[in-house]
C-alpha cells in the first residue's frame, strides 16, 4: 500500500532528515511512503510545473495521504499539503492527517490577530471585520470534516511536542491507524 | 453549465451582497452560480458537517470552479477554498480562479515575516529557517499550477483594486472564460 506524505516538512532546512524518519515509519509497518519533490526545490523555467506534476502523479498513484496540517506561516496548515488533501479526497483516496499544534482555529486566529465578538451578528470577527470560523476545530471546517468523511478524525497529541516541526509521534500514529485498517480489510 | 463559488467572501459582514453580485453575474453570462453554506454561519453541534457535506454536494454537482485565490490571513489563499479547489482538480472539474492581490509568493510572505537569503542553500528561508518558495508564481505552486494543468492561468488585475475584498472585476474575467469555453465546446 502506497502513501503520498504532504506536508510543509519539505521546507525544513533538514527536510531529507525528517523524510528518513517519515519512511522509516513507514517501512516499519509494512507501508511505502511516497514522498513530494518540493524538497528538491531548485530554481529555473519549468522546475515548478515539474514538480507539480510529479507529486500529481504520486498522488495518483498512492492509496491514501498522510497531511501534516500543522500550522504553517499562520493559523491555518500549509496550503499546498490542503490542495493536495483535497486532491486526494477527490479521487476517493483514504485521507488521514495529524497536527502538532493543540487548540480551536478561532484561539489560533486569536492568537496572531486582533479578534472581537460582534454582538449583532452572533459571531467572532477579526480585525477585518470578517467572520472567523467558531466550531470547536483544529482548522477551516473543509480541512477538518474531509478526514472525517474520507478517512479518519485528525490525529492531534495529548501534549504539545516541544518541536512541533519535527514530531513524528502524530506521523506514527496515522501510519499505524492505516496498517491496521489494511490489516483488517485484508482479513474480512 | 454550474460554477462552484469557492472565496472567502463568505466570511465578508456583507457576504449577501458580493454573493448577490456574484449571481448576477454568472446569470448575465448564461451560467449557475452555486455558493457555499458557509456565510449561513451558525453555531451549535451538527453545524459545520452540516456545511461541509452541503458544499460537497454542491462541488459534485458543479462543472466548473472559480476560486477566489485573494491572501486570506497571511501570504496565501484562504484554505478552504485551496481544499475546495483541489477537491474540484481530483473529480477533474474544469479549475479557474482569479486574486485581487498582485506579487509573488516571496513578497507577501516578506510582508508579513522576516526573510532573508541562505546563500549556503541557496534559497529564501523565513525566520524560523524554513524555505520560501521563490518561483515567481503568485501562490504555492501546487494551488498556482491546479489552474494550469486543470483549466486556466490564474486571473490577475493590470492594477490593484481599492477594494480587494469586493472587487469583481477578477470574478467576470473568470465567468466569462468559462462562457466562451462553453461556447466553443458547443460549437465544435
């Protein structure tokens, strides 16, 4: 069984380091873990049409997407491991994520935004004055609810991990749900 | 012919009114707008499923999507809308979006983070030492290539608007794209 790994863990300045440990993981539990090329990022005409089409092609070849959704450069996860979460769910591919980062969309927005309730519209706004989303999730209810629909509930730790960058504990515990599932869809 | 109308602008306190104006404009050009629940914010348990599996059925009995790609806060789009888009890309959807922002990637998040040159790496790095993608491309290249690959280049302003918020000038050079692609496909 083949799993597309999205992340912002590809931007690391020890990116490969952390793709070892990822397919390390993987290995472990019997799964081949396919990785994007953004972390052979190069300049030049075309490098970035190239890339898109070989994680697109990745895409199309695994079976599920492990996403790491934590924040990146914001509230929310990094956009391109999003595109590529709804990419997947698209095309009917089992969809699992982790976040390394505890608390609701509305405490993180909060937390880097000015953000007030408006007692007319019944809801939080930000300094924009538009609406900030106040459902009790980790993210945008589509990032959050895709899992729950085309896959499993987003996997969040107890404790907050003191590199939320690096953590691979969130990481493990997505590979292990989906070696367990194959386990049991084997045997049925 | 039915558009999905992905954006942020449902979080606008006027959302009723852009999304009016939306509608309008898809009818003057012969196409349905479909528009998201979201701007039907309410609380309570139950809600945001409600929403999402709301807006997945509009997405799989739309055509095509228009994207609202606008920075939503921070550097990139608003993430919902990323996952509706690649959502769209992976049911092979027609993809097309516009933003109302002008730049590259690198110079909005140098907006809002400290970013400085790795001459070692050769690349841009924020200031947790995370790489910048620097492509030239208005957005991660993922969502920038989407439209590419999928549908059409992403639709950007000759001028910045004084509106970014609610400018629709983006919106009707999307519509009309559509218009005339149907037109020709019909003609052929």
């Amino acid at each position: 069984m083949k799993i597309y790994q999205a992340g912002p863990d590809v931007f690391l300045p020890d990116a490969a380091v952390v793709g070892n440990r990822k397919k390390d993981i993987c290995a472990r539990f019997g799964l081949a873990g396919l990785f994007p090329l953004d972390n052979e990022i190069a300049q030049g005409d075309g490098v970035s049409l190239h890339i898109f089409r070989a994680n697109t092609a990745m895409m199309d070849e695994a079976d599920a997407i492990i996403a790491n959704l934590t924040p990146f450069r914001g509230p929310s996860a990094d956009p391109g491991t999003v595109y590529e979460l709804g990419y997947m769910a698209g095309r009917g591919k089992y969809c699992v994520g982790y976040s390394n980062v505890i608390g609701t969309y509305l405490e993180k927005v909060a937390s880097r935004h000015s953000v007030r309730p408006d007692e007319l519209a019944r809801r939080y706004v930000d300094d924009q004055g538009q609406a900030v989303e106040d459902f009790s999730l980790a993210d945008n209810l589509m990032i959050v609810h895709a899992l729950d629909e085309f896959g499993h509930p987003l996997v969040l730790p107890q404790q907050p991990p003191s590199d939320p960058c690096r953590d691979l504990a969130g990481f493990e515990h997505c590979v292990r749900l989906i070696a367990e599932r194959q386990a049991s869809l084997s045997g049925a």
